[in-house]
C-alpha cells in the first residue's frame, strides 16, 4: 500500500484545485473544505485578532496562503 500524498485536484478544482486536493485527501467533500476555508475569512472576530498580532488581516493572509499552497501542493498526477 503507498502512502498517501496530498496533491492539488485536476477533477474538483475551481481556481487551482487546492481546497479540492485537501478533500480528496481527508476524503471529504471539497465543497465543506472551501465553505469552511470562506467562513474563516470572513469571521470578524478572528480578523480583528489577526490583524492586531499580524499586522494584516485574515482576509489577506488567507489568500496569501491559497497562493502558496497551489505554488508548493503538485498537481495531481495523470491517470
């Protein structure tokens, strides 16, 4: 049995594929991992937490992670 690997998603992809691969690896739908990642951004109390510690806010740091991880995650390979 191979290990399992987390990859960005060529069939449940919508802008890179990355919430998609992450529930295809938990085995959950991509649609709970993006609704989840969108209500954390939007979640005032956390933004203003963030944003007093970070010195930017939620928002801005979720989408910088988004772009970091469909820059490291690999696309999945072909089948």
């Amino acid at each position: 049995m191979e290990p399992k690997r987390l990859y960005r998603s060529v069939k449940n992809k919508v802008l890179c594929g990355v919430c998609g691969g992450i529930g295809e690896y938990f085995q959950v739908d991509p649609v709970m991992i993006r609704l989840i990642w969108v209500l954390l951004m939007m979640l005032q109390t956390w933004r203003n937490i963030f944003h007093s510690y970070m010195g930017f806010s939620l928002v801005g740091g979720s989408l910088i992670l988004y772009i970091i991880a469909a820059a490291i995650i690999p696309k999945a390979p072909e089948q």
